[in-house]
C-alpha cells in the first residue's frame, strides 16, 4: 500500500486502511495486496532467486513492511 496510489484518498483515510491491513491480514486493500500475499510474494522470489542461483552468494532487498509480512507467514504470533 503506498498513499497516493489512489486520486482523492486522504491521508487519515489511508492510515485507517493499513492499519486495519495489519491487524486483518487476509484483507486486500483498495491499492495493493494482503499482508499474507505480499509475504507469500516475497517468500517466492527468495525461492525462485535461490533455486536460479544455487551455489552463490545474493542478496535480496526489500523494504520492512514486507519483511515483516514474510516473517509474519514464516512464525506463529506466540513466536
């Protein structure tokens, strides 16, 4: 989700909606992708980059919000 993706969306309108996203992970925003899916995206390039590239060293950079939804998919809440 990134503000300003959507004509006329308010700030407060957009901070409503991600943190909703946050705590209703299955939730897909109007502008962007569920919590699970976009950690399930990540968790697939990881794989596909890894599967490409087996016997070398990379490195894959994203931003936290994604980080958090694959960490989020990979452990439980208790974890």
């Amino acid at each position: 989700m990134n503000w300003g993706n959507i004509p006329g969306q308010t700030f407060e309108k957009f901070l409503k909606e991600w943190e909703y996203s946050n705590t209703h992970r299955y939730f897909e925003p109007e502008a962007g992708v569920s919590s699970v899916k976009a950690g399930q995206n990540a968790l697939n390039v990881i794989l596909e980059v890894s599967a490409s590239f087996p016997d070398s060293n990379t490195v894959i950079v994203t931003h936290g919000g994604v980080i958090c939804d694959l960490l989020r998919n990979l452990f439980s809440e208790a974890e």
